[in-house]
C-alpha cells in the first residue's frame, strides 16, 4: 500500500520541535522522574502531541498544552501506579480531560 502525505495545515506545530520541548519539561520536575516514567513519557510523547493539536487554535500557548498533557501522563502513572492493563487508557482520558480544563480555565471553550 502506498503512503500519501498530506501537507500540514498552516501553523501545525512541528512534530520535532513538540517532542524536544516535551523532552525539556522533563527536567523541571521535582524530585526527578523515575526512569521508567520517563521513558513512559517519552513513549507517550507523540500522543500527547497529536491530542494538544486539536486544541492549538483555541488561545492557549502550545507549550502550555504541551504542559498540561505531560503533567496528566504523570498524573496516570502515579494513579495505575504502572500498571499497563489501566495506565493506557486511563492516560489517554486524562490528558484530554486536562487539555478540556485548560481551554476552560481560558475560557477557550475546549467541550468535546
């Protein structure tokens, strides 16, 4: 089967650049990520980018959305404590619910 590529929509954040300012959020947590959350972050990356695009256009910054997706993965993991039967798809909520909140708190709308 053969792959087409579409071109982006003007303004699509970069996949690149999302994923290292995601990797970069990383350190500013305290006390420091264990490595198996970390990479759990990392694994999750992408997700949390595709997710956050659908919000880009309603007034908040993309390194907030950006933020607020991460910060619901880690919130998962500490609730499924890594439990994978519950950590996927309870992540997958809870960074949309996050991002929902965000929209809401600036007053951006954000009902799905």
């Amino acid at each position: 089967m053969r792959r087409i590529t579409l071109p982006l929509p003007e303004g699509t954040p970069d996949l690149t650049a999302s994923l290292a300012l995601l990797k970069a959020l990383q350190t500013g947590y305290a006390p420091a990520l264990s490595d198996e959350l970390a990479a759990y972050l990392n694994t999750k990356a992408p997700f949390v980018v595709s997710v956050a695009r659908q919000y880009r256009r309603l007034g908040v910054a993309w390194p907030e959305l950006l933020r607020a997706g991460q910060q619901a993965l880690v919130r998962a993991w500490a609730t499924c404590q890594g439990d994978q039967n519950l950590l996927d798809l309870w992540a997958a909520w809870q960074v949309r619910a996050a991002l929902v909140r965000l929209m809401q708190e600036h007053g951006g709308g954000g009902a799905s």
